[in-house]
C-alpha cells in the first residue's frame, strides 16, 4: 500500500515558478518508479514526467527545459520544479507511483498561472 500527498501548487503570474512536493509513506519508496501528471478541464491526464528509481528522468517535450523532476529517496519525497509557467500549464498535477500490479495517485494539487 502506498499513499501520497501533493503540495506546493497556487496561482502565478506567467513567467513565474512553482515547486511541487509528493510525500510517500511506507518503505519501499525507494524501489518505485515515480512521475507526475497533470490534468486539465476536459482534458485528458498527460504525463509530465517519470523519474526511476536510480534517479533517471523523462520528460514530455512540452516540459522539456522549464520542468525538472527530483527526488530524495531518504524522505521519501519526489519533487517538480516549474519554471517559466504559462496560462497553458494550468492544471491539476498529480503525483503516480508504480506499484507492479497497479498504479497510486494522489489527491492532486492545483496550479494556476493568470495574470
């Protein structure tokens, strides 16, 4: 069983920068591979990024240089640095763990960037 929590989202102006936060309980945080998604109104959920357990990133190419996944194994936490935000990444992102037989999801955290 794996719970986890987003935090960190709020309104920016364009041009500005959110860092988002997913806290995992249990202890096999470190065996799982992590992402993060997002969703608009009447949109379908897009994967942001992916993160491995090793530490190796992917990115969808609309993310490519403004967003940067992390994570930190030793609190169990994964991040997502977002800078140079625009109206168009307004959306509510949710943080996805990998499990072998089912995937976890957060309650997500919402974003907003308006001027």
């Amino acid at each position: 069983q794996v719970q986890l929590v987003e935090s960190g989202g709020g309104l920016v102006q364009p041009g500005g920068s959110l860092r988002l936060s997913c806290a995992a309980s249990g202890s096999i945080f470190k065996s799982l591979r992590m992402a993060w998604y997002r969703q608009a109104p009447g949109k379908e959920r897009d994967l942001v990024a992916t993160i491995t357990q090793g530490g190796s990133t992917y990115y969808a190419d609309a993310m490519k240089g403004r967003f940067t996944i992390s994570r930190d194994n030793a609190k169990n936490t994964v991040y997502l640095q977002m800078n140079s935000l625009q109206p168009e990444d307004t959306a509510v992102y949710y943080c996805n763990a990998h499990a072998p037989l089912v995937m976890y999801w957060g309650q997500g955290t919402q974003v907003t960037v308006s001027s």
